[in-house]
C-alpha cells in the first residue's frame, strides 16, 4: 500500500517525507511512500494500492480539496489528511470525506504530534479494513470491501476481488476466518469463506455478488448460508462498505 504525500515548499515536503520515513519504521508496517509538489504529481503518482494521501488544500496548480472530489468520483477510496492553514470548515471538504486536518500554522512541536497521532489513529481504523498476507517473501494487503471471497484450492487460499488481483497463498480458510469479522464474511462449506456484504442473489447454490461474478456451490449448503445472510444484513451497520 501507498501513502502519498503532497506539499509544494520543498522545506517542509523533506521534513515531512522523514517524518513518514520514520513512523513507518517505527511501526514496522509495509507502506510504500511517494511525494510530489502539485496536482499534477498527485494524478501520476496516485496508484490504485494508495491508502492515505496527505495533502496541502492550497497548492500552486489547484485547489487540494476540488481534486480530491473529482478522485472520489473517479473512485478513489482512500482516506485523506489535509494540511491546511486556511479554514476548513466547508460543505466541499466535508464532501471529500477526510480523515482528519493538521493545522500547518502551529509550532512545529504540535504540528508533528497533530500529524503523527492522527496517523496512529488512522493505522487504529485501516487493520479493520484491511487483510493483509504474505508470499514469497512480499507482504500484500488488500481492501476487506474488495474481497468478494476466499477459495481453497488445495494448500493455497485464492483471493476472488471486486477490482484487481491478488496472487494465491499458503493459508487456511479457518484462520482467516477467525482474525475477520464473523458479521461479515461467512464460511460455506470447507471451499469457501464469502464476504456476505457484496452477495446480490442467491439461489439453488449460485450466488451472484457485486460486479457480477458467480458462485455455484452444493445446494444443501444454501440454507446455512441464508440464515447467516439474513443475520449478517441485520447486525452489520449499513455504513460498513463506505467506512
């Protein structure tokens, strides 16, 4: 995964690039840190894996927060800091969805505790969202509302994802199930674990999930399944898939 760093004074862009360079060491997690200056550098250096962008909202080539609106158009569903000296307390800010505001206009000693505790906080939230594994010696990470669902194919786990691929890996479907929430993804049968949230139909063994991939399983299977559909719909806060 990304975090992507926007700011246009060169100064403050190093300073803050060793700020992450340090928290991602001190936290032993596998992000990937990118910097630029502009808007145009956001656009190129945005990657489809990018979590958490940090971003002034004034920045020479545009205004911050009308590119973050066009990406969230666009699809982007990574979480947002912005760094601001100016007001942000407007309609187009709040649309953008952010995570959090860091006031560029404190003492540099409060600057880097605002910044370095929300980036605590926003570590807190993503294990919730995210699963992560390892492979050859690679660590990937994936968004817990892209999984459609997991597949056993004999001692290797097989990730079915709503955009993108994810390679297979050595794992089973019982402990991944037990470290995700039971709410949410569902075992069927001993093949497959399915992401209950992204199931639109179900009938005579066929689920048919977002995007509209298919899954034919065992029909006596079905009945387990709808019971832990109905219950699944019932407790899991509607706003899951947009957290």
């Amino acid at each position: 995964m990304r975090i992507l760093l926007i700011e246009d004074q060169p100064p403050a862009r190093e300073a803050l690039l060793t700020l992450l360079e340090d928290w991602v060491l001190d936290h032993k997690v596998p992000f990937d840190l990118a910097a630029g200056a502009d808007l145009a550098d956001l656009a190129a250096e945005l990657t489809a894996d990018t979590a958490l962008a940090i971003l002034d909202i004034r920045l020479p080539d545009g205004n911050g927060v009308e590119a973050v609106g066009d990406l969230r158009r666009q699809g982007f569903t990574g979480d947002v800091i912005f760094i601001t000296a100016y007001p942000a307390g407007t309609a187009a800010v709040a649309n953008t969805r952010p995570f959090g505001f860091v006031d560029k206009g404190v003492p540099e000693e409060t600057f880097t505790d605002q910044l370095t505790g929300l980036l605590d906080l926003w570590l807190e939230t993503l294990d919730r969202r995210y699963y992560s594994y390892s492979f050859n010696k690679s660590t990937y990470t994936v968004a817990l509302d892209n999984i459609l669902y997991f597949e056993k194919k004999g001692r290797m786990v097989r990730p079915h994802l709503l955009k993108g691929e994810s390679p297979d890996f050595y794992g089973k479907l019982e402990k991944i199930s037990q470290d995700l929430d039971s709410r949410v993804f569902a075992m069927v049968g001993t093949m497959y674990l399915v992401n209950i949230r992204h199931v639109r139909y179900l009938h005579q063994g066929k689920l048919i999930f977002t995007g509209g991939q298919a899954l034919t399983f065992s029909i006596p299977l079905q009945k387990p399944l709808e019971k832990l559909l109905l219950a699944g719909f019932e407790e899991v806060d509607d706003g899951w898939m947009d957290s």
